[in-house]
C-alpha cells in the first residue's frame, strides 16, 4: 500500500508523465503501458501523458505509440513498465526524465529507477496496474480496461498459467464491467496469419521431445525467410509445444541474423528460469529468455533443459 502510494503521489506531483515498456512488445506491455496512460488521462485530465515505443506490426489492433521530443523529457516523470531490466527498455531516453519508476511483475534482478513498485507474485504488469488503479479509487473507463484486459489475457495464456489467482480473475471481471468490444479482442488475440500458422505447423512436425517431456526445435533465417515470418512474430509461436500432452517444457532457438540464437524457455510445472540465468537471461519461473552464441550452447541449454525435467 505503501509502495503505491508513492506511485500516485509522484503522479500526482508532475505535469507531464512519460510511460515506457520493453523491446518486442507483447500484449502486456503495451496493456500495462497504455492502461497506464488511459487512467492517467481519465483522472488527471490536465496532465500531458505520453506511451512511447517502437510500433510492433502485429499488435498495432491494440494501439499505436506516441511521438515526443527529446525535449518532453525536461522535468517530466518516466515510469517503465514490464520491464525486468534496462537492456530491455524500449527507447534510450528514459533515462533523461527527472524521476524513474519501475513497475513489473519480473524477479527483481535490475533494480533500476528512483522509485520502485515490483510484484513478482502478480500474473502480468496490467494486474498490478488494475490493482492499483482499484486501491486508489482511480477510475477505469472503456480505453484502459480494454488495454489491461488485454494484458491479463496475453500474460495468463487465457488464465491457464499458473500464476492465475483468484485475485487475478477478480480484477478481471472489474475490467470486463466496462464497455469495450470483449469479443472482437478475443477474436484478434486468438487470430494468426496463415503464414504464422504454417509456422506452427512445421513446429509440430518437428520438434525433439525425449522420454521425460523435454522438447526443443530451432527455426533458422532460412526457415523464417522461406514462412514469411519475422523475427518478432515469432512469439506466436513460441506457446505452440505447450499445447501438446507429453510435452512437460520447451525450449525454442530463433536464430539472429547476427548468427546467435534468442532462446525461449517454457514450462508447465519445471521451474526453468535458473536455465536462462546460466545463459544471459532470465525471467519467471515457467516462461524466460535467455541467448545462446551458438548451436553448442544451444545443445548445452537442452541437455539442461532435460536434466531440470528428469529431476523434478
């Protein structure tokens, strides 16, 4: 409680409020994000409000980025939201604000910022948003619920994952309260392109699963040249394996056109973030990111990766 206080009164004490998430957005990054901004807006209406970031094609159904000067930096509040660390902060200027707030749901391993609000048991930044927004009597109209809505939802798998509460689903329905299109969201959330589909289909015909459930396929350039699809969509893909009985945890190697590999750890009840850790990474305890220099590393990574599954 405390903790939030400080976020609304620092809020509350600048005109003009800068929000940022990191690279390669997902829907809870901009959801938190955007929510953010949406709330600020609604109840600070004469404050400038900003959510700045690269444009991710993909998930332009959901927003689209402001465009600020250097200059809007000058005595303004940056909050970052979603963020574990500040590699990963999308936009270099952040770091000119007169303030930093960090706000995320990641283990807390870059404690950057002047201020920080971390809730690594939360189920995605936009709960802690809603939460907040809630525990300071803040209100949410139909732009900001759809955006956090959407954030629960992309964070959560659809309340699948583990980290799902009752808290979780509860701040959920306060959401869905508001007048937003909740089907046509769905609809656009659960969508792909048929190339991406393709893509997911080579993913089922050939990835490696061993005895105890450990799995592991790589998609090259070759390979995301010849489906038309991009690095960053590649996301869409990453949840594929879990559909899959037998398949206990996973692990997709994208390879960079600098020739390393982003590697994408994932699990049902293995905890995996520890793997990523060994391997410039990190992340939660079922879902991390780490990168591999090259294919011996990523050899390395699932020989881990099988040890963690077969010792559980």
């Amino acid at each position: 409680m405390q903790e939030m206080k400080t976020v609304i009164d620092k809020i509350k004490e600048y005109d003009t409020i800068i929000i940022h998430r990191h690279q390669k957005p997902d829907p809870d990054a901009l959801g938190s994000q955007v929510g953010l901004k949406e709330i600020i807006k609604e109840n600070f209406p004469d404050k400038k409000v900003y959510a700045v970031g690269y444009d991710e094609p993909s998930l332009t159904y959901l927003t689209t980025m402001d465009q600020i000067s250097d200059d809007t930096y000058k005595g303004a509040l940056v909050i970052v939201c979603d963020t574990a660390n500040t590699p990963r902060i999308d936009d270099a200027r952040y770091s000119t604000g007169d303030f930093l707030i960090k706000i995320d749901h990641h283990p807390n391993d870059d404690a950057y910022g002047d201020f920080l609000y971390v809730d690594d048991s939360a189920s995605s930044a936009s709960e802690i948003i809603t939460e907040f927004a809630m525990t300071f009597g803040l209100k949410l109209n139909s732009a900001s619920a759809r955006m956090l809505y959407a954030g629960i939802v992309g964070d959560t798998g659809r309340f699948l994952y583990p980290a799902t509460t009752s808290r979780t689903m509860y701040l959920a329905s306060i959401l869905r309260e508001q007048d937003f299109d909740f089907a046509k969201l769905g609809r656009q959330m659960d969508s792909v392109d048929l190339n991406i589909a393709k893509l997911q289909g080579y993913v089922f015909e050939n990835i490696i699963i061993d005895e105890n459930g450990a799995a592991y396929v790589t998609l090259s350039q070759e390979l995301l040249k010849s489906y038309g699809v991009t690095e960053s969509e590649v996301s869409s893909v990453v949840p594929t394996p879990g559909r899959v009985a037998s398949i206990e945890a996973w692990v997709l190697f994208v390879e960079q056109p600098e020739g390393y590999y982003r590697v994408n750890l994932r699990s049902k009840t293995t905890v995996i973030n520890e793997i990523a850790k060994n391997h410039r990474g990190g992340g939660h305890i079922f879902a991390s990111g780490a990168v591999s220099k090259n294919v011996d590393e990523n050899k390395q990574i699932y020989q881990e990766l099988q040890a963690a599954v077969a010792n559980k």
